[in-house]
C-alpha cells in the first residue's frame, strides 16, 4: 500500500455497542477504503463449554441483551437435535413461533421509529440536534408514541411466552414449558387490530420515503450482492425455520433447501488480521465472491412469496420496482423491515386464534445425539447456533455465527461508497458522518455486546495517518 | 411521610453474564423477594423505550445499575429528565427515559439512581465478585429505608456512604 492516512469515526451514534469507522485515504487523498472495527466480545463460546446442554438455551441469552430471544430460540433448536426432537408438538412450535414474531415486531418497531424515523422524516442534512429521536417527539409525537407502544406490545408477547426478560425460560430443548392461557390471550387479542393499523403506518413512511428519494437512494451506499436466509419447503418466507436458500444478485440460485444441519459444507469463515470479527463466505463462490446478506432485505429477495395477505401485498409492490429482480438498494431495507412488520403482526394474529397454543402436548424426546444446529431468522438476519455435546451432557464445541457478522462485508462497502462520494479531502464534515450512520444504521448492527455500565465514552473521531499516529480528533 | 399509597417502580438492569453487570437484576431479583407494597420491581439487560409506559404508572422511579467507576459502596441521586440521543440504540439512558415518559405519556414520576460500584465486568461469568456483593448488601439495606418513607430526595448524595 502507498502513502494513506486514516480517518476513524468511533463509535458509531444510534448502533448497538462499539464500533468505528477507519477510511483509509492514499497520498492524493482519495478513498482506498473503508473498514468498519468492530469490536466483538469474544470469549462466549469458551463460556459455554462444560455447562449442560439443557442450560444453554437459558444462558445464552446472556451473549446478547438486544436479542436475547433470537439466541434462546437458536439455542433451543440446537437442543431439539440434541435430545432427538425432529418434530416439536403443534403446542411448542407454536408457541415459539409467537415468541419469535414477538420479538421480530418489537425489534423491527424500535429501530424503525426510534432510530431511523429522524433520517426519513427530517433528511440527512438536517441539523442533528433535530435529527433524532427527540426531533420525532416534538414534531411527531404520535409516531413516537406508536414506536413505544408496538415495542411494548412485542415485549407483552415475550414475557407470556418467554417467562422473565432477564431470564427467559420458555423454550426447552425439545419444547416449550408452557402453553398460552386463556386470559394471556385475550389480553394479547385485544390490541392486536391497533398494532396491524400501525404497521400498515410505518410501512407506508419507509414505502413512500423509498419511493420519493429512489434516484438518490439507489446510488446510497449500494450494490450488488448475494442473499441468503431460511425459506420454507414451499418458497415462503418464514422466519423460525427451513432451509437455507442463496441467491446472486441477479436472483439465481447459488442453492436452494439446504439442510442447515450440514451448513459447514456450504458456509466457512474467514479471519482477518485488522477485525476481531470473522467473514463468513458461501464455500462455493469462495472468499472474494462469496459474501452475501442476511436480513430483511435479504428474507424478501429470497421469498418466493409471503403467506399472510398484506405483507405479500406489499412484497409484490416492494419486487416490482426492480422488476422482480433482487433488491440491492441498501436503504431498502427499512421498507423490507416493515414489510417484515406487517407479517409478524398478521402472523400473531393469526396464531394468537389459533387454539392449538392451548395445547397440553409440550415436549418430545427422541434418540440422543452429540451435535445439532440450530437456526432461526433473527432480526437482523440469519443466526447460527452449532453445539457438540459429550456423553456426560456437556456442551465441548459451540460456534455461534451472528447476523452482523454476516452483513461484516457489506456494511464494510457501503461505508466505502458513501465515503468515497462524499468525503473531500480530510475533512470529516457532519454531512459525511451523517451519512456513515445512516449507512450502516440500514443494517441495525448489533455491534457488540458489551457491558453498558455507566460511564461510557462519547462519540470520538479521529484522524490517523499512515504511521498510525491520531493527528486530528473531534468528539461530541 | 410514608409509602402508604406511593406507587414504586425498582428496575434493576445490566448483563448477569457479565460478572458485576449482574448488580442491577441481582438488586431486582432481592428486593422482589421482599414483596414490599406498593413496589413493583422489574429488571431487564438495559433500559429501553418500553419502560416509558411502566414509568408513567408510578409516582416514583428506582433505577438500579452497576458502577464502574463511582463511589463506594454505592451512589444515590435523583435523575433529571434530560432529552439527548444515546450512542446505544436499543437501550437507552435513564434520563432520556424519563424525559420520554414525561413528554410522550404526560409521566411526574420522581426518578432516582442507585449506582452499585463493581469491579469487574469485562469478561464472561455469571457471578458478582466479593467485594461488589458487600456494596450490593449494603445499597439493598439502604434502599429498604429509604422505602419506608418514600421521602427520597433526603437521601440523595453522590457519596451516600461518605456522607451517612
């Protein structure tokens, strides 16, 4: 490499835990490029070794207090291998279903209202005193509103399914420990038609903000790429489970159904010497070609089709503007996002009516067995749980792959194209860093999951040049 | 004063997995125990929006977090609304959550912090270290009398234990 210098921007405003931005520059000042650090917590797989593998599905919801359900529900499936449970009761896959869309709702709601409404509703180039969540209230102060209540109302779901939010205990390896009552349900039933009516809301905002700034938005911090997520036997998007299903950027397939009990035939990582996070890649397509995306942008690329009326209403409408093709404007995911909204709220519609949730057939068991996989569709995208147990019980081997991990490559270059559009000499301007965030904010990285004790670090930028020295540093 | 008809929220929140982390719910899960009137007690990872609600129910608000770097065995001090942005996303801090709730959902509940200082945090454990476990005996008897009369602000010092 010549002569670069490095702008660090750490950490990111409005994503979860530590990151920061390097843009590396060459000797003329231009963008070589760009490298999102993030600063993963690792360590939590040797954790998980020696502990009994009916435990895990309990503890590792302490890896990540953003998700802790979609890690509970990855672990427990893992478990269902483990304990020889193919095919869970209606009752218990059910009722984790209900969990997960809880989750999923609540998740989607949050980021949508309370992290990236300020960038639809006031614009990139606002003043960020008024582009945040505060702007909202004063201005909007019913979306605010909404955003509160739909992520009670997701949170409401976990806590009848889950049991408590710091210890959930719902799911078991091969069910679940609980059934829904009759009063659970009907507290639920009874706001569900208010929550459909809000989402058919915030689908709309990302919709129109989409399709109002679609020539700008089409250049934003996008390009091609593969998708991969779980899809159903019959092509449906489904978020608890399935088989794998990649796609290029054109639509082809790369593969389609793929047992994930055998993903480490398709799914490698690999490790680079400047991040502590891994970089997964399609074995196939190899380490240049074989990235790809997860999440809802991905989910709705891949989906042949969505089983509940409006969301696959707002699929085909969200399909035609490529022409059927895949998506790769990377601020679509918000309008994937609330598409994925409507679904989940139709979903716990439809299975909080469903009596089967009543159901006293909790658990099955099957022939013990000493590895299993279990995947599940997480908010952010496709989550990889794999443990090896030994014949006393305990967990030897456990390899988590983690949605942001995934998205690793693609956040990388989106922040390259945005900083090679819009960085000007070394200058970090608000306008850049502005756009960083939103870049990144498409994805909803969970960037780690540290300790928030009090007393944190502020936003700092920092310039470094090629010897490695900060010659620049600008906090908020 | 006394509690008789005040409404309480306690939420303890951190990560248990995270060794002192663990401070807050373990707060939580002991004065639950207690199954004091008038005293709800919720704990969770970290704060979040959600809690606005719950907030606006109450007359008055216990936050209680681990401390990295804050006096021992603990601090106390009132929390004043203040709307500003977190650099976390799906948590968020107890200020700004008191000035969500009070904005959005017309809330005038009192909100204090008990800062329970720990130790150790950056690894991986679902235990609190000795001497965090003194200070969270302490901070639960302190907030026991504190409970009895509800008459919070008295209380309140950066350095309670320096200064009782």
């Amino acid at each position: 490499m010549g002569d670069t210098s490095r702008i660090i921007i750490e950490p990111v405003t409005r994503v979860e835990g530590h990151g920061k931005v390097s843009i590396l520059l060459d000797e003329n000042g231009q963008v070589t490029r760009a490298r999102l650090h993030i600063v993963e917590f690792r360590g939590f797989e040797r954790f998980i070794q020696g502990r009994p593998y009916w435990e895990v599905p309990v503890t590792v919801q302490r890896l990540c207090g953003i998700c802790p359900v979609s890690h509970h529900l990855a672990a427990a499936k893992a478990m269902d291998v483990i304990v020889g449970a193919d095919k869970l009761t209606p009752t218990a896959e059910k009722m984790r279903r209900l969990m997960h869309y809880g989750q999923i709702y609540q998740s989607h709601a949050l980021h949508f209202f309370h992290l990236v409404s300020p960038d639809l509703l006031f614009g990139f180039d606002a003043d960020p005193a008024v582009r945040n969540i505060i702007g909202v209230i004063k201005k909007y102060p019913e979306l605010a509103v909404q955003g509160v209540m739909m992520r009670k109302y997701g949170q409401e779901i976990i806590k009848v399914t889950a049991g408590k939010k710091i210890h959930g205990t719902g799911a078991i390896p091969g069910g679940i420990n609980k059934n829904l009552s009759i009063s659970e349900r009907d507290f639920l039933l009874k706001d569900i038609d208010q929550q459909i009516e809000w989402s058919r809301g915030a689908l709309k905002i990302a919709k129109d903000y989409t399709v109002e700034h679609l020539d700008e938005l089409s250049d934003f911090g996008s390009f091609d790429s593969n998708h991969l997520s779980l899809i159903r036997a019959d092509g449906a998007m489904d978020l608890y489970d399935g088989g794998l299903r990649a796609i290029d950027a054109e639509g082809n397939t790369i593969f389609d159904h793929v047992d994930y009990q055998g993903y480490t035939d398709y799914i490698a990582e690999e490790v680079k010497d400047w991040s502590y996070m891994k970089f997964p890649f399609m074995k196939q397509l190899g380490t240049e070609q074989g990235w790809y995306r997860v999440g809802p942008l991905s989910r709705v690329n891949t989906a042949d089709f969505i089983d509940t009326p409006e969301a696959e209403e707002a699929r085909i409408e969200f399909m035609a503007l490529t022409g059927g093709k895949p998506n790769n404007i990377t601020m679509a995911y918000h309008w994937a996002r609330m598409i994925e909204v409507l679904h989940s709220a139709e979903k716990i519609r439809d299975l909080l009516n469903d009596t089967d949730l009543q159901g006293e057939d909790l658990v099955v068991k099957g022939e013990r067995r000493f590895e299993g996989v279990g995947l599940i569709e997480a908010p952010r995208g496709t989550l990889f749980h794999h443990y090896r147990v030994n014949e006393d019980d305990q967990v030897t081997m456990a390899n988590l792959i983690v949605s942001t991990t995934s998205n690793n490559v693609p956040m990388n270059l989106a922040v390259e194209k945005v900083a090679k559009k819009y960085l000007s000499g070394t200058e970090i301007t608000e306008g850049l860093l502005n756009r960083v965030e939103v870049a990144i904010r498409a994805y909803d990285p969970c960037l780690s999951c540290a300790t928030h004790a009090l007393g944190k670090m502020p936003l700092t930028v920092s310039v470094v040049d090629h010897n490695g020295q900060v010659i620049n540093r600008r906090s908020t | 004063m006394s509690r008789q008809g005040k409404r309480v929220l306690i939420i303890g929140y951190g990560n248990p997995g995270r060794l002192d982390d663990g401070l807050g719910p373990e707060f939580a899960a002991r004065m639950e125990k207690l199954n004091l009137e008038g005293v709800t007690v919720d704990s969770n990872y970290q704060l979040a929006v959600e809690d606005a609600a719950a907030i606006a129910e109450h007359d008055f608000v216990i936050f209680a977090d681990a401390d990295t770097t804050g006096a021992e065995p603990f601090h106390f001090e009132a929390v004043v609304p203040r709307s500003h942005m977190s650099f976390s996303s799906h948590s968020i801090s107890a200020d700004a959550l008191m000035a969500m709730a009070e904005d959005l959902l017309s809330s005038r509940a009192e909100a204090y912090m008990l800062g329970i200082r720990g130790y150790e945090f950056n690894q991986f454990g679902e235990r609190i270290s000795p001497k965090a476990l003194e200070n969270l005996d302490r901070a639960l008897a302190f907030m026991k009398l504190a409970l009895e009369d509800c008459d919070f602000g008295k209380y309140v010092t950066r350095n309670t234990a320096e200064n009782r």
